[in-house]
C-alpha cells in the first residue's frame, strides 16, 4: 500500500477519517506501570483509549525511562513516571497545505471520537470567485488552482492501483442504480473536496457520507465503446448549498463545537490563518513562514562547537561542549590512532604527501571498468563499497549505500550507479560539445578534433560543470531541452518532470554516453534494475550549484579528496523531479561512533594517540562543521594537558 498509505484512494493526502485518526502500536518495557485509562481487548491486547498525538511520543518515551519532559514540550506523557493526569483530549485538530510542489486544498479538519468536520477553503467556488477578479498576471495560478484541486491530480501523483481501480468500476456501472458506491465523490472526473464536510463516525466510520450538502453525479455517454466496456465518456459532480436541515439536534452541537474549536485552533497558529492568500502564486503564506524560519531565504549555519577548558582527573580527561547556537545539540566520538585509520579511506599519507588532488590523482589505482550503459569497457578510477571507498545516495526515499563512480583516467567519461535506488547515471564530455547544429571539436564518429573537453578543470581545481550535458528522453525530448514547441512558441507542462531547459535549440540526435539508446522513447531503468523504486525516467542532469571534488583540505575537516555529485532525475512515475546526493567522503565520519551530550570524558589511559570529535546540531539550521582535536602520542598515558587541534 506504500508511503503512509499514499497507494490508496485515502491516504495521506486527504484528511480523511482514516488518514487522521491512525492506531500506533507500542511495546513499552516489561516494568512499565500502564496506564488506568489501558484496558484489555477481545484479544487480550492493551488498548488505550485516549486520543494521542504524535507530539506525544517524545515526552511519553522520555516519561518511560524516568526521564522528566522538558517544559518547551507540546505533547503530553501518557505512561511512565511523569505521565500526564490532566483530562484526557476531547478534540484534536489537523492541517493539508499542500504536496510537494502542487497546491492542494488547504485543508483543516477538527475530529472527536464520534465526529469528522473539514473545510477546505481551496475550492471551486473560491477559484471561480478570484477568477471572476481578473487581477492581471493571475492567469497561470488560477488555472494551476483548478487543476492542481482535483483529486485526481493528487492521488495521481503517486501510483495508485486502488483509486484508478475506484475509476473503472465507477465508469462500469454508472448507469447501475443497483450499485451504490460512496466513493463516487472521489473517483469523479471534476470532483474535488467541497467546502465543508461532516461525517457522523458513529454511523459512518469511514467518512463517506457528507452531512452537509448533496452530491449531484451526471453522467456523459458517447458512441463508441470504451475499454471498460460501455460508452461512457465521463461522470461528473457537482455540490449542493451547505446546510444543517439533514443533522439531528445532537449533530448540530457536535458541528458547533467542532467548527468553534477549529477556528480556536487555527487562531493559536503562528503560520497559517484561515483565509486563502493568493500573493505569491499562492505561496504567499508559506513564502513568509520560510523568512521568519530562513531569513533573506538563507539557512542558518550552527556555529562551531566550543571545547571548554579540559580538567583532568588520573587518565581521563574531562571538558564541557558548548555553542553561540541556542538548542545547539552536541555529538562526540573518540577514537585511538588505530581507530580512526579505519575510517580514513584515501590514506593520511596520500593526503599529505598529494598537495592537489583531483578526480584522477588521489592516491587510487587505475582499473578496467565495463560501463552498465553502453558495455564499453574503460580504464580510470573506481569508487564504492566493493573497493572500500564507500558511497552514498540519498533522496526523497532514503539513503542507498551500495552507489558505484567511476571516472575515466581521461576524465571525459562518468557513470554513477546505485542499485538501491534504480539508477544508473551515464555522462560523457562529448554530448556537452553540442550547440544545436552539430558537435564542436567532436566529429561525427566521437573522435575528438582538439584537446578533450574534461570534467576536471585543472587550473580552477575544480569540477567543469560545463562539461556536463543534460540528458533528456521521450517524445517530448525537443520541447523540454529547448523551451520551444514546433511553432516557436514557449513550450510549458503542469508535470514537474517536463520542467523546460530553456537551451533555445534541441538536443542532439543521440548521446555518445549511449549511443544504442532509442532517445526517443522514455530511458528504461527497468531493464537494468527490474525493482527500481521509480521505473521510468524523463532524464538527468548535473547540477552545478552544489556539485564538488575537494582538492584541498578544508580549515576543519578532513576532506581533501571527498566529492558530492549532486544529479537531479526526472522521474516518469508521479512527474517527478527530484535531486540524489551521491557522496564519497574521504574520511567517513559516520564510522565513527558518536554519543550525545555537553559533557566529554576521555581515557588517555592507551599508549596511543587519540582523536576527538564534536559537531553541533540544531533543528532548522545547517551542522557546524566538525571539530577535530588531537592527544598525540607523546604527550598522553601520564595525566598530560596538552592539546593539539
């Protein structure tokens, strides 16, 4: 069923009954003392009846294991010794912005036990009515806002067999009267969420029956049979008027209270108000929760950590962390010499003895490489965890640790490969040389005519990111790579993986980097890896804002020789583009093994040198960069407090 139930008709971008209201399992210690308001179930299973929030999980962990929750904390204890005694939560209270980068429906929802109330104020009468303003430049976003509002614009976004399934069987008996589904109001071709619902859960559990107004279903036929088997073309919805002449007296009450302690809610919010800002494309509202978190847009950077001055008792030195960062959270680790060599991946004595390293000189043996993409073999440089030089992805789904690059000892061609994760990135220097008409410096065999374009710019001592060319596949491969349809006029798409590259010409006519791939249909990861995540792909680029060799070592860290290739894909699957962070660290830090806490303790008891490290974290803000100091051997074993940083 997938990411938080993202696969079916009522997952997490809806906020549904069934999206809201979610069971949480929890093994407590065998000593835990539960709770009086735990009871036993038909099963024997301890069920608490209380409705929790996921605010409460922190404090009720800490309350647990006998630690006192802070004071800044929101949530509440709800076992363990400092469990919380106050009355139970009556009413609890949610909210859908957006997903990803679509609008959705600005959503809040405000639930009891026994009722569901949801207004959703981006809706279509709320589209029709900024519409009718006709403010100038307002033309996109409100047609963004009607298709962005459907719900099959955001069920579609992720792959979804049960809504599609919901479609068909909907198309299949619409003229069945016998058929009563009530998920029509999902599965409708125009239906999105109507500005106000309440749902009795007492008599209607899963929330499919609105309280509040009629539903009206019209159905469209044409002449030719469709695959589902009829002439069905579409079914449409339309909303009656909200009114409460349908609720019983109790309902009323219930629909008072919730409506009263949901604007209540919202009104005790910092960042969200109850009405619909359109400034901004209608990112308005967010725009200025991201300057208050974010100033000027940028992100804040948690300063260095501060070891205070060391006092030593018998071999153990002893010192207090601390940071210019208020909440600045302090991980350590120490290591011996021979300890921390396990986690050097190039050799101290490559990095020191290699004033400038580069992609291709930093200490490693060349080696034949068999390339996945177009099965020519290469000579160069090969990195990842089968030679011992780990390498790491990550992305929206995770992190992979089973990632492969390999450069050429010519540094004109690069494959990047992550089995985890699908993907196989190919680039050759070659496909950057085209201008729109032909190869510059390149004929048409491949064969270079003057000195090679390489992806190491020596002089610069750094990476050519204009070395590196976009790849694009499909049939729509012309208009994204240019920015042009066939007419000359500006090609644009509601798919985020259709982004235009504005490069004003079309791509070449195939790529050197795979000269056997067919560029005009969609770039087949499936045949290299028959479970990626994502099967399909638009194409790739390199990005050049954040992609880097180091060739030097930086004042604080040990990274001379670390690189990160930044490769956004543009994914088939839910339209996607997403950037993969594929990153070799000289030194691996993660090998380490840290502790948390402002107080350090280390035994200078060995007879060999010790390293310490300590990097500051606070939510929100960028890491400081690690801290490294050495005991070196001369000066340890005997209570000495000597320092070498």
């Amino acid at each position: 069923f997938g990411d938080h139930g993202s696969a079916t008709h009522k997952g997490k971008i809806l906020l549904q009954p069934q999206s809201t209201r979610t069971p949480m399992w929890v093994k407590y210690p065998k000593e835990t003392q539960m709770s009086e308001t735990v009871h036993k179930n038909n099963d024997l299973h301890n069920i608490d009846s209380r409705m929790a929030h996921i605010t409460d999980i922190y404090p009720t962990s800490l309350s647990v294991i006998g630690k006192e929750p802070e004071l800044y904390m929101t949530g509440r204890a709800l076992a363990g010794k400092y469990e919380d005694t106050s009355p139970p939560r009556e009413m609890m209270f949610s909210l859908l912005a957006r997903v990803s980068d679509q609008h959705a429906w600005k959503s809040f929802a405000a639930y009891t036990k026994d009722s569901f109330y949801q207004t959703n104020l981006i809706n279509i009468n709320s589209i029709q009515d900024r519409e009718q303003l006709d403010n100038e430049g307002e033309a996109a976003m409100i047609m963004d806002a009607y298709t962005q509002s459907l719900y099959l614009s955001q069920t579609s976004f992720f792959v979804a067999p049960i809504f599609d399934r919901l479609r068909k069987l909907m198309r299949v008996n619409a003229l069945d009267p016998t058929y009563l589904s009530k998920y029509y109001f999902l599965a409708a071709d125009d239906a999105r969420p109507p500005s106000e619902l309440m749902f009795d859960l007492r008599t209607d559990p899963y929330g499919t029956e609105n309280l509040l107004m009629d539903y009206i279903y019209s159905v469209g036929q044409g002449e030719i049979v469709q695959k589902w088997g009829n002439t069905i073309t579409n079914v449409t919805l339309a909303y009656g008027d909200v009114s409460e002449d349908r609720l019983s007296m109790g309902q009323k009450s219930d629909l008072s209270n919730l409506r009263k302690g949901l604007k209540e809610w919202i009104g005790k919010n910092t960042y969200v108000s109850e009405e619909v800002d359109w400034t901004d494309e209608l990112f308005g509202e967010e725009n200025r929760m991201a300057e208050l978190f974010w100033p000027g847009g940028i992100q804040p950077i948690t300063s260095d950590v501060v070891v205070g001055s060391p006092f030593f008792h018998d071999d153990v030195v002893k010192s207090n962390l601390s940071s210019e960062t208020d909440g600045t959270v302090f991980r350590h680790a120490s290591v011996s010499a021979t300890n921390r060599a396990v986690c050097e991946k190039l050799g101290a004595e490559n990095k020191a003895n290699i004033d400038i390293m580069s992609p291709v000189n930093s200490g490693l043996t060349p080696t034949e490489y068999t390339s996945i993409r177009n099965q020519k073999t290469y000579s160069g440089f090969l990195y990842g965890e089968n030679v011992n030089l780990p390498v790491t992805l990550a992305w929206f789904l995770g992190q992979v640790n089973d990632c492969s690059i390999f450069i050429s000892s010519d540094i004109t061609f690069m494959e990047i490969d992550c089995p985890g994760a699908g993907n196989v990135f190919v680039f050759d220097s070659r496909d950057s040389t085209w201008d729109g008409t032909g190869w510059v410096g390149v004929d048409d065999n491949g064969d270079w005519l003057s000195a090679p374009v390489t992806f190491w710019d020596g002089n610069a001592q750094k990476l050519n990111m204009n070395a590196f060319s976009h790849y694009i596949f499909g049939p729509n491969r012309n208009a994204i790579f240019s920015g042009l349809n066939l007419d000359g006029t500006p090609f644009t798409s509601g798919k985020p993986s259709e982004l235009p590259l504005n490069m004003g010409f079309n791509p070449a006519p195939f790529f050197f980097a795979v000269p056997n791939e067919d560029v005009e249909s969609l770039e087949p990861t499936a045949t290299t890896y028959p479970s990626a995540p994502l099967p399909a792909r638009v194409g790739w680029s390199m990005m050049t804002d954040s992609s880097y060799f180091k060739a030097t070592e930086s004042p604080t860290m040990d990274d001379k020789g670390s690189m990160q290739l930044v490769v956004e894909g543009r994914m088939l699957i839910a339209g996607r583009r997403d950037r993969m962070n594929i990153r070799f660290e000289s030194f691996q830090y993660e090998c380490l093994l840290w502790g948390v806490g402002n107080l350090v303790s280390i035994d200078l008891s060995t007879t060999e040198s010790m390293h310490f490290f300590a990097q500051g974290v606070r939510k929100g803000y960028t890491d400081s960069l690690i801290t490294e100091i050495s005991f070196v051997e001369d000066n340890i074993g005997a209570g000495s407090n000597k320092f070498e940083e």
